[in-house]
C-alpha cells in the first residue's frame, strides 16, 4: 500500500512544534509495517539541504507566482525513505521560520506557497509527475496541506482517497476570499458548505470537508473539537462528519527520547535511577541555581503561548517559590510571557532559570534532569513533551485536556493504591487549581517512596509509533475496502 504524507515540517530539517516530530516517525513507523510511505514538502532551505540525493524529476514550470517550480526526489536524511521536494525558490527559498518573517508577520503570500503544496500533492496522486509511483491513499497534515483534498476533488477522474490530520485546529490557514481566482479554487467552493468561513476561505476548513476521512491526533481532542469551547468555530463542521472522524494518539520515537540519550548527564533506567540525581545536578549547575533546593525542579519545554497555559504558569509562580521548588524554562514565544518569565528569574536567581530559545539537545538535559515537567495548556491536541517526560521519570503536571488527558493518570489516592499512577492532573484552568495542585506536588515529593513508585510506573508505559502506525495502516485498508 502507497501512502503520500504531506506536510510543511519534518524533523530533524524543519521544525517548529510536535508537527514535525510526526512526520519524522509516523511514516517510517509505516514502511516498518510493510507500507511504501512517502512525503512531499516544501523546498525550504532546511529541506533541500538535508534530503539526500536531490534529483529532479520533473519541471512543472510556472505556478503561483513561481516563475520556476521543480519537483524532486531524494532520501530522508535518517529513515531513507523517499520524498518528494517542491524546489520554487520565489516562493520558499527564505530562512528561518517557515510561516513567519523575520518582522514576526506570516508572509504575505502563504496562501500561495501552501496551495502549491496541495496542487502538487493532487498532481502526484493523479500520476502526472511522477509515472512510476502514484499513491493509494493521500494523507496530508494541518493547514498547510488543507487544500490537498480540494484540488484532488477539482480532477473528477481521481478516486484515490484522502485523510485529513489535524493537529492543532487553533491554526485556521484564514486568507482573504479575492485570493480564490489566484489558486485556482472554482466558485461552487466558495460556500459555506465549502471553504467559505466568515467570508474569507480557510484551508483548516477545505481540509475538514473535502477529505474521505479525517483525524486528530487524540481521542479526547477529537470529542472536544465538536463543542464551542474547542471547535475554533469549526465544531460545527466536525460535529457534521462526525462519523468519519477520529483520534489516533501520537507516538514517541524511544531511540531519539530515552534515557540513555547520548546528551545528558549520566543514564540511567527504570531499575536504577541514580544517573536522574546526576543529571539534575548538572542543569541545577549548568543554570546556576542552587543544589540545596527543598522541593521538586520544575521544568518547561514548550512554545510559550497561552495555548500551552503559560500565563497560569506565571500566576502561579508564587506558590511554586513558597514550597521550596525550582523552575527551569526552556521555550521561544509570545514577548509579554518571555518577559515574565525572564522578570521571574532575576528576581530569584537561584530558584529559576530561563533560557529563551529554541534548543533540540537542551531539551533532553531538560527531561533528564528535572522532577517535574509543567503542561498547563488550555488545549493541548496531544502534546508529545509530556510523553518524554514519563519516559525519563520526570512527572507531568499537566491539564485534563486533549492528549494530555489521554497520556497521564493522576496520582488520586485511588491510582496510587492500584499503581497506575503516572504524574498529576488538574482540572480548572484558573491560577487557583495549577497553584494547589503544584503544592500538592511538592509535598508528595517528599514522600520518596511514593514518587519512587509513579516515577517506575511512568518510565515503563509504551507510547512507541508501533500502535499508532497499526491504527493508520487500519484507516488506510478501510478506505480502500
Ligand atoms: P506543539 O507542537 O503544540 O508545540 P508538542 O508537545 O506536540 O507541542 O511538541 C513540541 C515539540 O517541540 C517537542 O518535540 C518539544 O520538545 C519541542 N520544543 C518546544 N519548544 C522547544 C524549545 N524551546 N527547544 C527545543 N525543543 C522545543
Ligand atoms: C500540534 C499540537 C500538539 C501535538 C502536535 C503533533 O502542534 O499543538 O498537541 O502534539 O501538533 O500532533
């Protein structure tokens, strides 16, 4: 079975967020079950100079804007599997982030440089660019790729199907209606029933409505998507496709996450957690902050957006400071909430550090070292942070929302006596519930016993692509059933 994967990030070569994480795993978690997965992205600077073996199979000419558009085929860097390289450089040949200029503004013309990416997507599947491979199902990722269907739906004589995935619906792909002439999108599109929203188009909506099947990358985020609260205002939309709509949970890749990382202090196991002291040790010392601390070291790994809970974080801040607790931030993000979090560590230089950027390897010192890793996101699709962390015996202090609700049991007194505890969860997203529940934290951590206990049960639950990938593979059959 020939499955393409579209989308605008893949890590290691392009990577803002969890998005990348997926197309890195997900399609190799695929070809290891036996399927011939492939990815098509856009010819960032990062993509082009990490795909190995570039070569171009064919000129498609001029679209969009590009005067030159070349599709090309090389090997992903790690796994080898094929992808397909959209080379425009008028359109992609920019550094840096891949939605934004450097004045922080998306760029003018992405509703063009992402319509190419499902123009080409329709024209690969149709077998027009590439003769030896067309694929039998299209799987293509969030906004991005949200016109995939729809220009797959503009060729009738194309039956292949397609999935939809999103992984963050807050990110609606909205561009002005006058640009529909330029992408080639027919009026009878231009509905409410079609990708009309509040009278602009959006690609989020073009992807919920023309795919065959769509997903989320949550069972829980997928029920919460059809309510007002989480729905962006699509809920309606995924209320009324309801049946062909559902939530896969994300994997990990355990040979990049585990602790016995090449990056950090000292490894360690589930059996012997000593190299965790050493590691800690080494981020307390790498940050300057103190080794004689009383409580747990909180850390955060994360985007710093109110999307991830941040500001409630900030709130809560007093009432980590007052237990005796530390706090590490490593994350890139909204100005007001680094400068908070920058404000917090002059004041309290021993007990928190910040480190504003963005840093793959420090992420893993980070994991490895802390005693708690904070995810009070409002919504949270599925978070991949609070995965690794229960692979390292950090806990997760995390929000019942979305994937986070999915992934973390609570240490209820009820959990605990069953041992199926694997960190802490609260529920209100109010400054009041993150800071009790962070001083509950604190006083169980001075119950080794007890931590010892959750830390062991977390570090041994299995959240590795295998389900995941069996789960899709299932998907794929029943479309071409
Ligand atoms: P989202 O995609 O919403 O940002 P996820 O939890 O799914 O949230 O994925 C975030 C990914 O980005 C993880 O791999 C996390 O380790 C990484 N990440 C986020 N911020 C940083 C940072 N400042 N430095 C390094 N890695 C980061
Ligand atoms: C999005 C979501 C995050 C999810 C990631 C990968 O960025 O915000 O929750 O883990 O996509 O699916």
């Amino acid at each position: 079975m020939r499955i393409l994967h579209v989308a605008a990030e893949i890590y290691p070569l392009v990577k803002t967020g969890g998005l990348a994480d997926v197309l890195g795993s997900l399609p190799p978690a695929l070809a290891k079950r036996g399927l011939d997965a492939r990815v098509l992205l856009p010819g960032f600077p990062g993509i082009l100079n990490g795909v190995v073996g570039l070569k171009p199979i064919f000129r498609i000419g001029p679209v969009f804007g590009a005067a030159v558009v070349t599709l090309s085929l090389g090997r992903l860097p790690d796994s080898g599997l094929q992808a397909y390289v959209i080379d425009a450089p008028f359109l992609y040949a920019r550094e840096g982030n891949p939605y934004v200029g450097p004045d922080g503004y998306d760029w003018n013309d992405n509703h063009r440089r992402f319509a190419l990416l499902g123009w080409v997507a329709a024209h690969i599947a149709s077998g027009e660019l590439d003769p030896e491979w067309r694929p039998d199902v299209v799987h293509a990722h969030d906004w991005h790729a949200g016109l995939v269907p729809v220009y797959m739906a503009q060729n009738p004589g194309l039956k292949t199907p397609s999935v939809f995935t999103i992984h963050n619906l807050a990110f609606r792909g909205i561009f002005p209606m006058d640009c529909h002439a330029e992408l080639g999108l027919s009026a009878r599109k231009l509905t409410p029933h079609g990708i009309e929203f509040h009278g602009k188009i959006s690609f989020m909506k073009a992807g919920l409505v023309y795919s065959d099947r769509i997903t989320t990358v949550s069972p829980t985020y997928a029920l919460e998507i059809r309510t007002p609260e989480f729905g962006c205002g699509l809920e309606g939309v995924l209320s009324d496709r309801g049946s062909d709509l559902s939530g896969i949970l994300n994997g990990v890749d355990y040979d990049i996450w585990n602790p016995d990382d090449p990056v950090i202090a000292k490894s360690y196991s589930a059996d012997s957690l000593d190299g965790k002291k050493a590691c800690k040790l080494a981020l307390q010392k790498e940050f300057g902050l103190s080794s004689q601390a009383e409580g747990p070291l909180f850390a955060v790994v994360s985007r710093l957006f109110s999307q991830k809970g941040m500001d409630l974080l900030l709130a809560a801040m007093p009432d980590l400071l007052r237990e005796g607790a530390q706090l590490i931030v490593l994350g890139t993000g909204d100005g007001d909430l680094e400068a908070g979090f920058k404000y917090a560590a002059t004041a309290n230089p021993e007990k928190v550090a910040v480190y504003i950027g963005y840093d793959e390897t420090m992420a893993h010192r980070f994991m490895a070292g802390a005693d708690v890793l904070l995810v009070p996101s409002r919504f949270e699709p599925c978070g991949l942070t609070q995965l690794f962390a229960l692979r390292y015996g950090t806990l997760p202090l995390v929000r019942r929302v979305g994937g986070l609700a999915d992934t973390v049991v609570d240490a209820t007194a009820d959990n605990l006596a069953a041992d199926t505890a694997t960190g802490f969860v609260f529920d209100d997203p109010g400054r009041h519930a993150l800071g009790a529940r962070i001083r509950e934290v604190c006083a169980l951590y001075h119950d080794e016993t007890t931590w010892r206990q959750i830390q062991r049960r977390a570090m041994v639950q299995d959240y590795s692509w295998d389900d995941s990938a069996a789960h899709y593979e299932v998907l794929y059959r029943s479309l071409l059933a």
